[in-house]
C-alpha cells in the first residue's frame, strides 16, 4: 500500500501544531517553509485535517491553523483518514467468479480467503495507527531530535505564530 505524501505532510505538520501555544495559529506559508514543501500543495491536506475537525483555520494576518483537540485526544488514524479517507485498503473484485470450471449459477456464501485476509491486514494496520495518539509522537520527536535543533525549531515556530 502506498498512501499519499499529504499523509506524511499532515503528520509533521500536526506535530509542529501540537506545540503552538493556546491561541495562536501557524500559516500555510511557515508551515511550508519549515517543511520545505511547496504551499499549494501542503494547503490541500491541511485542507483535509480542517474539513476532518483535526484543526481550527482563522483568515488574516495572524491567521493559519491550529490543532482543533489536544494532541492526547489526536491519533495518528484520525490524521491517516482524514487525508487518505476511510475506505479499505483492498477492494474485492470477486474475480473468482471468473473460474470457467465453476458451475453455472454457483455463488459463495461470503468472501473469499484473500479478502478476509488483507481485511484483517488492514483492520491490523488501522488499529496500530488508532492506538499512536500525537502525543506520543512528540514525545518521540523530543527524544530524538538534539535539544538546540528542538529549541531552535520551536523558537522559530513561535516567531511565525499569529
């Protein structure tokens, strides 16, 4: 499975927001910037986190976004379908209706063992990404990033928040 990069774009961008002081808002044009992505592109997932109720968006020239809950209460599913959507990541095409050795007017009762087994893969998959909250990613970015490039980082954050 391959998600977008806007998955990716929205994570780091989340875990920038989770930091912003209570109030204050970050602009497409800082988050970008901070990034280094292209703003046109990166404005249409943090359209997706807003139309998802994950961030609060206010216009002007303090505006920009902000995180809509605490990032204890944000999992890393929550980010995922907000971008990507809900659906399965496999859709069963039954192809094995195709079998020419299949009787005529046979039908199974249910789905077949390869849908049930990527269905299970993905249930798997969104219950490990339902259980990452985006509390634990910043506590895991504090960790790994040197504590001047994490104050750095922040300073330069908060010199951009409206």
């Amino acid at each position: 499975m391959i998600l977008k990069s806007q998955v990716e774009w929205a994570l780091h961008c989340c875990a920038i927001l989770a930091g912003l002081p209570e109030g204050r808002y970050l602009s497409t044009k800082a988050l970008a910037e901070f990034h280094g992505l292209p703003k046109e592109y990166l404005s249409k997932a943090l359209q997706s986190l807003s139309q998802a109720g994950l961030v609060h968006t206010t216009l002007g020239p303090s505006g920009g976004y902000r995180l809509a809950r605490p990032p204890a209460e944000l999992t890393f599913l929550d980010i995922v379908e907000a971008v990507e959507g809900k659906a399965r990541t496999f859709v069963c095409n039954n192809i094995r209706e195709n079998n020419p050795c299949r009787p005529q007017g046979y039908c199974e009762s249910g789905p077949c063992p390869v849908a049930r087994i990527m269905w299970e893969a993905d249930e798997a998959w969104r219950e490990k990404l339902r259980a990452v909250r985006l509390s634990d990613l910043t506590e895991a970015l504090a960790l790994d990033i040197p504590a001047d490039l994490w104050k750095s980082s922040f300073e330069w954050v908060l010199e951009r928040a409206g």
